[in-house]
C-alpha cells in the first residue's frame, strides 16, 4: 500500500489501520509519490488530492500514463465538500474517494474491497500469462514483458539483452523416451533457466514448444552471455540421458543466441527477437551445446 498526503497525521493514522496485513509505503507529495510507485508497484494508493507541487489529479494522471502503474487502484483522500471532485476523481479513473475526517471502519471497508479486486485480477491475469506445464511465462505473457522493458530500457537509454535458448534433438527425445518424459524435460530445464537469473528485472518464458527466451535489460553483450553460459552449463549439469542425440555425451543440452542492442525509436521489439534468433541457428549449425552472441547492427553497447 502507499499512502500519499502532506499531513503527518494522516499518514500515521492510516497506517496504523493498515500494518498488519499490508506492508505500507508513504510520501508526502507527488514527486515522491510517483517515484515510490514505479519502483515499488503498489495493490492500492490512498492519494491526497491536496498536496505540494503536483496535486492529487497530476499524480493520477501521471499513473494512469505509465504501463507499469496505469493498473494501480487509487483511492482519493480530502477534505474538499464539493461534489465536483468527486465527478472529476471518477472521470480520471479512481476507484474510490474518501473524505476526512477519515472514518476508521468505511476507510478499512473500501480499501480492502479495491485491495481484494486488485488480488484477483492479477492472479487471473498471471494464469492467462504463465505457461502450464513450466509455470514460465508464455507467449503472451512474454510479448507484454518484452514491450513494457523495452520502453523502459529506450528511455533510460541502456542496454536490452535477450536469450534464446533451444533444447537440442527434442524430438528425438521425445520419440525415444516418450512425451510424458519430454514434459519432465521441459520442466527440469525451466527450473534450470529460472535458477540462473538472478535479479528481479530478469524475465524467462518459455516461447514455444522447446524453446525458451530470457530478457536481461541493463545488461549488456558480455554479461548477458556469462548467464547464457551459465544456463548452458546448468542444463549440462542436470545429466538427463539422452542416447539420440547428435552429440558425443548422451545427455540433455540447450543451444542459445544472445543479442543485445540499445533501444532506439527506429527499430523494433521483433529486429532484436529475430536477430537473437539467429544466433541460435548459428549455435545449432555450429554443433549445438553452446552460446552465438552478438551486438544488434553491430552497434556498440557503452
């Protein structure tokens, strides 16, 4: 939860309503209220609309504006009686709006209610976007992440980098071992993928059938290929036979690409996507088990 407003006492009191079943985040004026809200992702904001600088309106605005918080339930504080703001707080897009004096029981009421809708909405959102069988996420899922970190990435002009990673002589395994085996496959080499990504800015979705894609954003060629090598070396590691592959050890191994390229407003999320893809044919043609890399365009990363 975060809890906006200018007045100390409102925030505590507030608070208190709330510490032991929300971890709560607080600001007391809309520049702070908006950094704390990209950087923390809140279920629900209780915005003063009275504030320093950027009013309550600016800062709902500015949330509704950006991908990651435009989904955010904002809830108005203030002291204001006239109606029109009520019309104006709904017409932007708050959920609700409680006037002060704050009444301890209605302000419980209403904001578990929009704390609760927000809960089930992302969890029916993240089963729509997660792949059954490895729990990464699929294909839609992935598509909304590649677009919401390439934003981010163009506007913070760093580096996007990305993995694809293909299980060598699926098929093959799966004829010989059957696809009950192929599914356990595919589940040990998600949790392998998963292990080797370290911070929360790294995303890995499972892209269709064999293959898998990671997106590692503000990280460049080279650290993006320690961790291809390391998932590389993972997979390896899990030792799981496999007697018809083409290559001489008889076990499960991944062949990956590795892009990386600075967002630009000229090119596009799939330019990187298919470049990457490229480079893991170049590693299956090159005898599978390793990692191609490459910068997009040949454009230096600095």
């Amino acid at each position: 939860m975060l809890i906006v407003d200018d007045v100390p006492s409102i925030i505590i009191q507030v608070r208190e309503l709330f510490r032991d079943n929300c971890e709560i985040f607080m600001a007391n004026d809309g520049e702070k209220a908006l950094e704390l809200a990209e950087s923390v992702l809140p279920d629900v904001v209780l915005l003063d609309i009275n504030l320093p600088g950027i009013n309550g309106y600016s800062v709902l605005k500015e949330l509704e504006a950006s991908p990651n918080t435009n989904d955010i339930p904002v809830i108005f504080l203030t002291g204001d009686s006239l109606d029109l703001n009520e019309e104006i707080a709904f017409d932007m897009g708050a959920v609700d709006f409680i006037r002060k004096p704050l009444n301890s029981k209605i302000t419980i009421a209403r904001t578990y209610t929009h704390l609760v809708n927000k809960i089930q909405s992302d969890l029916l959102q993240l089963a729509s976007k997660q792949d059954g069988l490895t729990k990464l996420l699929n294909r839609s899922g992935l598509d909304d992440a590649f677009e919401r970190v390439w934003l981010e990435c163009r506007r913070k002009k760093v580096a996007l980098s990305v993995l694809m990673i293909d299980i060598d002589c699926f098929k093959e395994y799966n004829d010989t071992y059957g696809h009950l085996a192929g599914d356990e496959c595919l589940k040990l080499v998600a949790s392998a993928i998963s292990n080797e990504l370290k911070r929360p800015l790294d995303i890995a979705a499972r892209y269709g059938g064999e293959e898998f894609c990671c997106l590692l954003p503000e990280i460049d060629l080279n650290g993006a290929v320690h961790v291809a090598q390391l998932i590389r070396e993972s997979v390896f590691n899990l030792v799981i036979e496999h007697l018809r592959t083409m290559l001489p050890i008889k076990r499960v191994t991944v062949s990956i690409g590795v892009a990386s390229f600075i967002p630009d407003h000229v090119h596009e999320i799939s330019h990187l996507l298919s470049y990457a893809d490229s480079l893991l044919y170049k590693s299956k043609e090159s005898g599978r088990n390793m990692v191609s890399s490459g910068y997009y365009i040949n454009k230096p990363i600095i």
